[in-house]
C-alpha cells in the first residue's frame, strides 16, 4: 500500500502543474478538458507536467479565466444550507 496522499497547498495556484491539481482536485480535470477543443489537442495528454501558468502560455489562453474555472471546480460549495 502507498503513503495516502494529503493536499500540501489548500489552494489552486498558477505555479503548479496540471497533474498536481488534477491529483488534489480530480473535480478539475472536466475544466482542463473543456480547454482541448480551443487547444486542438488534449490538455491533459500534452500538458500534464506543465504548470498551469506554461499551460496557457502553450494553448494563448486567460490565466485569470482558468484559475478562476479551476478553483470554481475544486471548491465548488456542498448545495447544503449555509454555503
């Protein structure tokens, strides 16, 4: 059996690489597909290591934009009363 795997950053940065939020967020991996069209590729097969700031460099897309959808999916609120 591996070590379980804990999040060491509680928040989504441009810094980190795709896989890494992926791992922590298996919720995002729906935001980084939705990018395959616009990339004429997919995301996660060519860009998997990259970070997320190399990523929309690579594919010319908004780095705010993509952040923003990505933290949107990874913390998305419960529906319960009071989020």
């Amino acid at each position: 059996m591996g070590k379980m795997h804990t999040r060491k950053n509680p928040d989504i940065d441009p810094d980190m690489t795709v896989f890494d939020i992926i791992d922590n967020w298996r919720e995002t991996e729906s935001v980084f597909k939705g990018y395959d069209e616009i990339a004429g590729e997919c995301v996660c097969c060519n860009a998997l290591f990259d970070t997320v700031r190399q990523m929309v460099m690579r594919y010319e897309l908004d780095l705010d934009k993509v952040v923003s959808e990505l933290k949107g999916a990874a913390f998305k609120t419960t529906g319960r009363p009071g989020d």
